[in-house]
C-alpha cells in the first residue's frame, strides 16, 4: 500500500516472469504486477511522481482499455525517444503499430491473451523504431484497477535490449561454429588417414609395374588421391581456424618436424631448403595453423612452378618498432617465417 492508502499493488514476487530472461536482473520481487488506484484520470501532472516519469530514461505508456482498441492515453518523454515517434503520433493508437514484418506472432499472442485476461506479461519481442530500425524491446505490462475492481488502465514500460541479444546471438553463432570445427577436424583427420593409405598402396602399386596401360589409371588415382589430401587439409584448416590456440612454439622445430609433410606434398619437382636461423626464440602462434599456412603456401608455390624449382622456408629474429605499424602489429620482438 503506498500514499495512505491511494494505491495498492500487488507484488510481481516473481510471477509474472515467465520469459525466460529478466532485463532488470533477479526475478522481480517487490514491483507491483497489478495496481489498484483511488484516483482515476491523467489530469494531476504537478507533483514529483509525474516529474520521475517523465525524468525516467525507462519508456512508459498508460492506455485505456475502456476505449475502442485499447489505445495510449500516455506516453513519456523515453518512450519517444525509444520509438522516435513524437507525442501526438502514438496518443490514440494501439501499440501494435510497433510491430512489423519479422514481430514474432506468438510473442504478440503472449500479449494479447495478458490483455484480455487482465494480468502482467513480460515479453521480448521485435518492433520497430519509425525510421523502420528494428530493436528487441522487452516490453512489461500490467492491469490497473479502481477499487471497485474495474479495469482503468494498463501500464508498459519498454527496454531495449538489442545490444544484450546480438551479443547472445554472436555468442551462439561463435558455439556454432566451434562445434562445426570440431566435427570438421575430426572428419578431416581420420579422411585424411584413409588418404594416406590409397596413396601409399597407389605409389606401390606404381612402382611395381612400368605397364603403361596401368600406369596411367593408377597415376589418375594418385593425383586425386594427393587432392583429396588436399581438400582435407583446408578443411582442417577452416576447422582450426574457428578456434586458435596460441602458444609458445619453435618454429625451427616445427619446420623441421613438418619438414617430410613438406616435401611429400610438394612432389620429387620442387626441391625444399631449409633457411633457419638458430637460437630463434619462441613464438606465440597456432601451431596446427602454421603448419597449414606454410603447407598452403608451399602447394601454390608447386602449382606456380609446374616446371619444377626451388621452395626456400627461413626464419629469423626480428625487433618491429618504428615499422610496426606498417606490418599492422604492435611493437615488440617477433619471429619471421619467409618463404621464398
Ligand atoms: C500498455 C500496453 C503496452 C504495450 N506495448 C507494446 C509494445 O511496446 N510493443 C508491442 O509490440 N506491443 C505492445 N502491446 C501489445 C499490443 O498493444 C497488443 O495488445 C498486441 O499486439 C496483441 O493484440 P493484437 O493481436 O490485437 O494486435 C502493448 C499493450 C498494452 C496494453
């Protein structure tokens, strides 16, 4: 009971929150789901409580549902600023006229069965700012009475929660992904085996016979199977690439141990040197996604040269201060990998 006895309210303890997320934070406790007034009319607009609301950066309507359509009888000054639409545009309007192409209709249903059963809702729900903007608005509303128990108003007070939801939505699209990658790597990898195993039984096969007639087929196979193990490394590649893993890495080691891998993908053409210069200290780096950048690398250099030639793979130590921004990187010491 608030103002000896001018109006009662009815505490939401929670009720009236079935959505599952509240924009205010906990579960509402202590704000009224329902109210009971003793003085009806909007014409009392000179004490401190009017001021609050029209101060408060929270968009409130009243409307009436004692008129056709349930229309606003008042709108603050917040809700203008919300909706972009000026005082005289929305007094006498029904408040759908936020709602637009891509309005959830079951979220609109949510409201209307609130309103014609007379008691609070709390729905997020799409709409649209006049300029057409869409913004999720988590709207509350709530029935308010007379003392005889008739229907006067319904008050609403809208929150935009846009930013709220497109950083959930990223978050999930980022979980997405992530799990794409996973399954991706995994398939990746073990496709990637069986390759291996074609490929070695092809070039046995190879090197067992000089039959042009089954040299031919089995070369083909060869050649598909090397871009098949090719495919699957871009894949591995796309998979890691949705989680990076970071961490203290010798390249030179790295070179070395991949150094096989080089060579077998790149073919008996191209000859690969090693450039590396010792004592590089670690570097912070993804080594799977290295190792899938400098094998990359190397397959277009291959593709570049069908005559043959010369890969050289180096590192160095490199001090980036006054040139650190034309490398887009903050100054520091880094390790350079070049291939040439
Ligand atoms: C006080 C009050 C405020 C409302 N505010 C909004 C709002 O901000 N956005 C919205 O989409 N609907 C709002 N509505 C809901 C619509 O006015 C309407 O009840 C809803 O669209 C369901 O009715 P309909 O199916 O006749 O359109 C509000 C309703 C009331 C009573």
């Amino acid at each position: 009971m608030q103002g000896e006895g001018q109006s009662i309210g009815i505490p939401a303890a929670g009720e009236h929150e079935n959505v599952s997320y509240n924009p205010t934070g906990g579960p509402g406790i202590h704000h009224w789901q329902e109210a009971t007034i003793t003085k009806a009319g909007l014409g009392e607009r000179g004490n401190v409580f009017f001021a609050a609301i029209e101060m408060t950066r929270m968009p409130i309507v009243l409307t009436d549902p004692n008129l056709p359509d349930n229309p606003i009888v008042f709108a603050n000054r917040a809700f203008q600023d919300l909706t972009g639409y000026q005082e005289d545009e929305v007094l006498g309007r029904n408040c759908r006229f936020l709602q637009g192409a891509h309005t959830d209709r079951e979220a609109v249903a949510e409201l209307r069965d609130a309103v014609s059963e007379h008691r609070a809702v709390s729905v997020e729900l799409l709409n649209y700012k006049r300029d057409g903007t869409p913004f999720w608005n988590a709207c509350f509303l709530a029935p308010v009475f007379d003392t005889d128990g008739k229907l006067l108003y319904f008050f609403a007070s809208q929150l935009d929660v846009t930013r709220r939801r497109t950083s959930e939505q990223a978050f999930r699209q980022a979980q997405k992904m992530e799990s794409i990658g996973q399954l991706t790597a995994g398939l990746a990898h073990d496709f990637n085996n069986l390759l291996q195993v074609v490929s070695g039984n092809l070039e046995l096969a190879l090197s067992r016979t000089d039959d042009e007639s089954l040299r031919r087929p089995l070369e083909n196979a060869s050649r598909a199977a090397e871009r098949g193990s090719k495919l699957t490394k871009q894949l591995l590649a796309f998979a890691r690439k949705t989680r990076l893993e970071a961490k203290p890495t010798n390249l030179n080691n790295l070179i070395v141990e991949f150094g096989e891998m080089l060579e077998n993908s790149v073919g008996p053409q191209v000859e690969v040197q090693l450039n590396l210069r010792p004592r590089v200290p670690a570097a912070l780096v993804d080594p799977v996604h290295l190792e899938m950048a400098v094998l990359n690398v190397l397959i277009n250099a291959r593709d570049a040269m069908p005559k043959g030639g010369c890969v050289t793979i180096g590192t160095s130590k490199m001090h980036l201060n006054g040139n650190a921004a034309a490398h887009h990187l903050p100054p520091g010491d880094y390790v350079a990998h070049d291939q040439g």
